[in-house]
C-alpha cells in the first residue's frame, strides 16, 4: 500500500534539484560579484569574471561538438585556467580529466587513450612531455589540443596545439545557459591512480560526492566566508581535493602557485594574508624549516591541513612555534581526497608534544557528510574491536565514494564487495572511534603526497638486463615522508652499479617514482621462492616508520 506522504507528492523543478558543485559558482557570482576570486601574478580577477570566463568555456566546447559525458583532460599547474576548468568543463556536461603533471609521456598518452579525451588543455610547462604523449597515443580519434599561455611563466614556450586558451574561451558566450546535470549521479571528474598494477585506474566522481566533499571541507575547518587560500596542493590531486569548489562555496580567493617553494609559499601568505593551504608533509616542512629571517613577518593563525603520511612531532612543534593551525586528513583518490579527519580536543594541549603527535597522527574519524569510516574484519566483514590493538582494513561508505574505476568492473566490484569501499589500508580503531593506520596492504608508497605502484617500479627494473630479481619498498625520508627504495639481486658475474640502476629507472618513470636508494644483494625468499618484503621493509626501515 502506498504510504499518505508518497500520494500526489513526487518530485518536480520546484522542490528538486541535482546536488552540484557548479551551484556554488553561480550563486557566488551573484551575491559578491565584486569580490576578489583569483591572484595570480599581477592578474586579479573578480567572482563575476571567473563565472562569465566559465560559461565562455562551456560554451565554446558546446560549440566544438563536446557535451555530456565527453572527457576534456588538462595538463596545467595550479594557475586560473585550471581553476576554470572545474567549473567550465561541467558546465558544458563534460567531464574534467586533470592530469598529474609530474607523470611521464608514456603514462599520459594511456591516460588520454583510456579516458577517451577529445580536448586536451596544456600549460606551456608541460608542453614537451603532452606533445610526446600526444605521438605515443595508440587512439586515432581526433584529439583538440589547445594551449595555455601564462605570463608568470618564464620557460620555453612551444605551440603543440591549434588554438591558445584565451582564444578559445573568447570565442563562447559569457551568458551561456549552461544546465545542472539531469542527474547528480551523473560524472563530473575523471582522476587516475596508481594501483598495484603497471596500469593507473581511472576513478570516476560524480557531482553529488563533488559538492558534498566540498562542503565537509567547510564544515571540517568551520571554515568562515572569504577564505583567502593559497595553492600549494597540486589541483590535479583528487581535483584539490575539493577545494576548488570548496572556495567558490565561501566565495573565497584562489592564490595560484605555479611553483611550490619556501620563498613563493612565505612570501604569499604575507602579501594576500592567506588564512589556509593544504599539502603532504613535505608543503609543511618547507615552512618550518625555512630560515627565521625568512619567516619574520608571518601572521599566526593560519590553518593548514595535512595528508599523505602522519605528522611526526617535529612537525607538529614547528608549525606550533610559526602559530599555524595544522588539521590531519587521511583519504583516497577513491574517496574525493580526504574522507577522515583527526579533530583535535581541547585536553589535547594539556599534554607533552610527544603525546599530542601520537593524538593527531591517527587518520581520526569520518567527514561530516561521508556515511561512515570503520575498521572492519576482512573475513567476516564486521567491525573490529575498538582496542587499538585489534587490526582490519580501513573501508568507507556514502556519497563521499567514487562511481568506480572507469572500463574495469572487475576492480570496481572488487573494491565495493560487501557494500563498503576497500581501501587496503591496515589499521586499528581506538575507544573513541578513532582510526589508526598501521600498515599498507596495497604496497602502494606515498611520497610527497604522489601514490607510487611498488609494483610499476619493479616491472621497470625487472627491464634491466642485469636484474635477476627486484623488490620495492617504502623508505622513510624527513623530507618527502618515503621514497622508493630498490632492493636488486644482480645475475651472476655482471658489474652494474646504482647509477646505472637509476638512470635505467629514470628513462622510463617519472622523476618522483624513481628510487631513490638501491640496494644489492640476494633477496629473502620463501620456499616457494615469493620475495619477503616484510624483510626487506625491515632493512629499509619503512616497519618502523609505519608502526610508530
């Protein structure tokens, strides 16, 4: 029988409509039309630009033939045209494929071969890497490459395409009706990642998971209107993590950051009064350990979030000393970015900086608006005990979790078996909910905030006519969390030295994925003749960095 409140009241344009970032914009440019949006170099540019400049982009895909459901991919730094994007792009109902800029042509060309992109926009920075992916594509479809130019940059710059950004965006409409998607299901992003295979997995977020995402961000820092946000988080990264939307929900300011150093990232925050940032370990340890003439001047009170690997004490100390406000998260490209966060409790500044690192280096509870985040039994797929001893893998479930892995419903299925997102992650869960990586059971290593495939690695150097066998871990660095760490067991009476190991690796990875320390010598093996990597995270001290 149908229930009295389902009688005469089904949905309609006046009491529903798709949940989007692209709302966020709109609204934004509406009501502070004035407000400063975006800084870079000496360009400024008002909410009212940004929101014509989007519907100019939109339009002019519409008009080269893209629509719902086409990729457009861009390979661009954290400037204005990459901020366009994450509102153009959708508006037009395609879907935005922002590449990882540090990635080999090789890579890139399977990105835009699987992703099936028909437009490609290019920073000129990035121009040599795109042009030789461009000639590496296996695809013969027609692929419109359109180049950026940016005059903070100071490079070579090459024209690889047929017509510039500016160009491009002039030619649309400022007034373009663009439309929310008819289904908030509908994709919005395209975003790869490195699994424990030699191919990256194409992570599909729709915009529902986008704007609820950018929202728990708000809600995670009670982040107030008028944020003044610095990008020093790559926005290729999980879309920045949400962030994109997130500022246009506060209708904040985007200070672009095309290079990511002490002196730019200093010398920002002073001269915009920026008031957040995010990034690994490594954004936040530029800043504390940059010289006191340096930092004289820095305002207090900044708030900054970091994710990728825990923050050790000496982190945590430092950003107390510069007045900064340091938030961990922990998440996946499966899960938008961040999914969990560690809110920290007023008793936490009771107690010596050694406990409060221990407190805020576990990956903390669930976001506002995801469903939930547990520690669960892999057999019996039931929560673990909250003890802080008990280990289960790390699972999410809710709006905050990707459509699935584009073309591979055998790992899309694999990753939602029993109803939740499986992570890979190994941890434990303590008596007040909080979560607790211990160990990683995907292989994957994280440096920098850059997820590497040990197993891409290895496949590399498996390549080398002089490897026997080869194992790579993660090993702990101050400076960029871990790097990869090669253990190569050498064929009988060969000479092959380390550098000729690195370099080998260096012609085919990209630079970050490159190990950074070899080691030689006859591999732990089982009876069966299976690589002992446990052993072997021993020796390069990753075990202990883990388990701390």
């Amino acid at each position: 029988m149908t229930s009295i409140f389902e009688q005469d009241l089904g949905r309609n344009d006046a009491n529903f409509a798709a949940i989007s970032p692209l709302s966020f914009i709109e609204r934004t440019a509406q009501v502070y039309p004035g407000r400063l949006a975006v800084v870079h170099g000496e360009l400024r540019r008002t909410w009212s630009d940004v929101y014509a400049r989007c519907r100019q982009l939109a339009s002019a895909l519409q008009a080269r033939g893209i629509g719902k459901g086409d990729t457009v991919a861009v390979m661009l730094p954290n400037t204005p045209a990459m901020v366009e994007a994450h509102f153009g792009i959708p508006m037009a109902g395609a879907v935005l494929n922002a590449l990882n800029t540090r990635l080999d042509a090789e890579t890139i060309a399977f990105m835009l071969d699987h992703g099936e992109a028909k437009v490609v926009i290019v920073d000129p920075e990035f121009a040599p890497t795109m042009k030789r992916a461009l000639a590496l594509r296996k695809s013969a479809a027609a692929l419109l490459v359109v180049d950026v130019e940016d005059r903070v940059y100071t490079g070579v710059v090459e024209r690889i395409g047929s017509t510039t950004y500016d160009e491009l965006v002039a030619s649309g409409d400022p007034q373009f009706e663009w439309q929310l998607p008819s289904d908030e299901w509908d994709a919005i992003a395209l975003n790869y990642t490195s699994g424990t295979t030699g191919n990256p997995k194409g992570v599909v977020y729709h915009h529902r998971g986008a704007a609820i995402n950018a929202i728990s961000n708000i809600l995670e820092w009670d982040m107030a209107k008028h944020p003044v946000y610095l990008w020093t988080l790559p926005m290729f990264h999980c879309n920045g993590w949400c962030f994109p939307w997130t500022i246009a929900a506060r209708a904040g300011v985007n200070v672009c950051l095309r290079k990511v150093e002490a002196g730019s990232i200093i010398e920002s925050i002073k001269a915009h009064g920026v008031t957040h940032y995010c990034g690994a370990p490594i954004v936040h340890a530029l800043l504390v350990n940059a010289s006191d003439e340096m930092k004289q001047g820095l305002p207090t009170g900044v708030k900054a979030m970091v994710a990728g690997a825990a923050p050790p004490a000496s982190m945590i100390e430092g950003m107390e000393r510069l007045g900064f406000d340091l938030t961990h998260v922990y998440g996946l490209t499966e899960v938008y970015g961040p999914a969990t966060v560690c809110p920290k409790h007023d008793e936490w500044n009771g107690v010596d900086i050694g406990e409060r690192a221990r407190l805020n280096a576990r990956q903390g509870v669930r976001y506002h608006l995801q469903r939930d985040a547990r520690v669960i039994d892999v057999s019996t797929m039931q929560p673990v005990a909250q003890d802080g001893e008990t280990m289960g893998e790390i699972m999410f479930r809710g709006n905050i979790t990707m459509k699935g892995y584009l073309k591979n419903p055998a790992a899309t299925a694999e990753a939602f078996a029993g109803g939740w997102f499986h992570t890979g992650d190994l941890a434990v869960q303590y008596p007040d909910g909080y979560i607790k990586i211990k160990d990683r059971s995907k292989d994957i290593i994280i440096s920098g905030g850059e997820n590497i495939s040990s197993i891409e690695v290895e496949d590399v150097l498996y390549r080398h006519p002089d490897v026997l066998a080869a194992a790579v871990v993660a090993k702990p660095d101050e400076r960029w969390g871990e790097t990869p760490c090669a253990f190569v067991e050498l064929k009988a009476g060969v000479s092959t030295t380390a550098q000729d190991i690195v370099a080998h690796c260096k012609q085919h990875l990209a630079g970050f994925k490159v190990p950074r320390t070899v080691v030689f010598g006859e591999l732990p093996k089982t009876s069966t003749g299976k690589i002992q990597k446990f052993e072997l995270r021993k020796k390069a001290g990753s075990a202990a960095a883990i388990d701390t």
